[in-house]
C-alpha cells in the first residue's frame, strides 16, 4: 500500500510538474499573445494615427486646392473683367481717335473751304478794286472832259470877244498896224503853247516813269508776298533702305525697304526767313514715324537711327506718331501735349530763323508743344520704321511770315 502511495505521489508530482510546465507554457504563450496584441495595438494606433494624419493633410490639401481654384476663378473673373475693361476702353479709344480724326478731316476740309472762300473772296475783292478804280477813273475823265469842254466853251466866247476887239482897233489904229500887233502876240503865243506842250511832254514822260515804277514796286512786293517753292531732295546715308523718287506733280517720295528706324533730311538749309514743309505718310501701322530738325552740322549716321535715341537726341528732335503719343524728343527728355499723327495726315512744320522756333501743325490745326531758342543752321527731317513704308514730302517753301499763332497751352522745348 505504501508502493502504491509512493506512485501516487510520484504520479501526481510528475502531473503536477507537466501541468506546472503546460501553465508556463501557456503563460509563455498568454505573454506572447498579449505582445503580439501590443504590438497588434501599437502598430494599429501608429496606424491609425498615419491616417488620421494623412486625412488631415488631404483634407487641408483639399481646401488648399478648393482655395487655389477659388483664387483662381476670382483672377479668372479678374482678368476675364480687366480684359473686358480694356476691350472696352480700347473701343472707347478707337472711337475716340475715329472721331478725332473725322473731326480733324472736317476741319482740314472746313480749313481747306475757308482758303478756297478767302482766295475766291481775295479775288473778287481785287475785281472790285480794279472795276471801282476804272469807274472812277472813267468818272474823272468825263468830269475833265466837262472841265475841258466848258473851257474852250469859255475860250470860244473870249476869242469871240477878241475878234471883234480886234475889228475895233483895226478901225482905230490901221489894220496892218494891228496885224502885226496880232502876229507879235501869235508868236507870243506860239511860243507860250510849246512851253506848255514841252512841259505837258516831260510831265507825261515823269507820270509814266513814276506809274512804271510803281507797277514794278507793286509787282516786287507781291513777289514777295507769295511763297517761294523750294527744290525737294534728301541726304540719304542708307541708299540700301532709303530709296527717294520725284512724283509727277513734283512731290518727293521717300520709300522704306526694311524694317527698321531710319531717318533722312531734305538737302535744304534753313538759315534766313521763314520756312514750311508738308509730310504726309503711308503704311506705318498706325504711325511709327517722325518728322523734326537736325543741326546742320551733324551727319545722320548711315545704321539707321531714331532721333529720340541717344548720343543723335544731343543734334536732332523729333515729334513723333500716335503709337507714341505724339511727344517731342530731344536731349533725353519727353514733352507731352500735341496730337499723335497717323497715315493719311498731314504734317506741317514751320521755322521762324528771327524767332528760332519751330512749330507744328497736323491736318491744318496748330500744335501747343514747339521748339525755341534756334540760333542756328538746320535741316528738316524725316523718321521711318515699317519696311513697305513711305512718306510725301508734298511742298518746300519759304513764307514771306508766319502762320502760327500764340496759344493758351503752349509748350516750349528749348534748342
């Protein structure tokens, strides 16, 4: 019986050792589970966690995005607006300048209708003149006809008077006696009447010297009253861009080849008077052109220039087109003021030597901003960019005074 509790003993300690393990080893495996399920948990937090990130940063990327595209829509509608703004004030300034220059051809028209009245009106008025000077001198011959007449009425009567004066002293004093009296007074008489015809002669000769002197004053101040045409040529330093042709009514052409500035003079000298030109240009897109002045001792270099570009601005000033505002250069500085010129206008300039300025007119209407303080030589110039371009210098002239006028916003730029 003791054996067989011994084995009990020995059975039951050795279940107790294996049941001992088996409880390390399922504690093994609880602490492995529970590490694993930590590990499980840690890394779905960490997990978790990421995603909870990255959903806050897909979210924030979300509404960066939603703003961006907001923002851009709103510089969209911004832009869309300014660009409607622009086509708008664009329009408005197309029709501005269409109505500009409709009303400066009116007034180029009406200009030109006042001249053609004033020349017409000139003319009737020296008609006038002329039909009022031979009626009265008509009336002044039928009044000295009348005079004439009633002297030798009165002559008639005296030597009426005479003869029978005559018959009485003949009857008195014997008739040869009194012949020769008579014939001494004839000859007295005689001689009186070519005195007076040799006086009349030389007064005649006098009053005929005097009207022909006259007539050749007159002549020689209308002369001079009318403007003298002056002969068109250029100085061209570019004949491989520059090529200037003369038109069959004498105007000068000068045409472009190439695209780029170029500028030439007319060959005259401007030194003594007053002096005008007319340009008229063609095909410059919208006015890339200039007309102006350059001293008359520098040469235009032969590259092609703008006068508004230096070291030439130093020597040369320029008033150019629409596209640039129609500002006058010289020196680096910039004068705003007159009216940007385009194709199809006509650009008069006028140089006063006694005053030293130069003064501009578009379509016929003078412009405010001039150039002053001239005491020198110069030449007028002509700036063209486009290549197909050209410009009509359409006359050359020496006034005998100027056309321009004072204005209330006159601008100067000094020379």
């Amino acid at each position: 019986r003791r054996r067989n509790v011994e084995d009990e003993n020995r059975r039951i300690k050795k279940d107790n050792q294996n049941q001992k393990k088996e409880n390390e080893r399922l504690k093994q495996e609880v602490e492995d589970e529970s590490d694993l399920i930590g590990e499980f948990e840690q890394k779905y937090l960490s997990e978790h966690e990421e995603k909870e990130k990255v959903k806050i940063i897909a979210s924030e990327e979300l509404q960066k995005r939603q703003e961006a595209e907001k923002q851009l829509r709103d510089e969209q509608n911004q832009k869309r607006k300014a660009l409607e703004l622009i086509a708008s004030k664009n329009q408005t300034i197309s029709e501005l300048e269409e109505t500009n220059l409709k009303d400066q051809r009116f007034t180029q028209i009406k200009t030109e209708q006042y001249e053609k009245e004033k020349e017409k009106y000139e003319k009737y008025e020296k008609q006038f003149q002329k039909l009022k000077y031979e009626e009265e001198k008509r009336q002044q011959t039928e009044i000295e006809k009348l005079k004439a007449d009633q002297k030798n009425f009165q002559l008639s009567r005296e030597n009426e008077k005479f003869k029978q004066e005559v018959i009485q002293l003949k009857m008195k004093y014997g008739e040869q006696q009194i012949d020769q009296f008579i014939k001494d007074i004839e000859n007295k008489e005689k001689e009186k009447d070519e005195e007076i015809q040799k006086l009349k002669e030389e007064l005649q000769k006098e009053i005929l010297k005097y009207e022909k002197e006259k007539k050749e004053d007159e002549i020689e101040e209308l002369r001079f009253q009318l403007p003298i045409e002056l002969q068109m040529n250029i100085i061209n330093h570019d004949p491989g861009d520059i090529v200037s042709s003369v038109e069959a009514n004498g105007q000068l052409k000068i045409s472009k080849k190439q695209n780029k500035w170029n500028t030439v003079s007319l060959g005259y000298v401007l030194e003594n008077g007053v002096y005008a030109t007319e340009v008229e240009f063609f095909n410059t897109k919208g006015g890339h052109s200039a007309v102006g002045i350059v001293k008359d001792t520098y040469t235009i270099a032969t590259d092609g220039i703008l006068p508004g570009s230096g070291p030439h601005d130093q020597n040369m000033a320029a008033y150019e087109g629409a596209p640039y505002n129609g500002q006058v250069y010289y020196q680096g500085t910039t004068t705003a003021g007159n009216t940007g010129f385009a194709d199809n206008q006509i650009v008069k300039m006028e140089y006063d030597s006694e005053k030293g300025t130069v003064i501009f007119f578009v379509a016929g209407i003078q412009q405010p901003v001039y150039i002053s303080g001239i005491k020198e030589k110069i030449r007028f110039i002509a700036t063209i960019h486009n290549a197909d371009a050209y410009c009509i210098i359409r006359s050359l002239k020496k006034l005998s005074a100027p056309t321009s006028n004072h204005l209330t916003n006159e601008q100067s730029v000094n020379w």
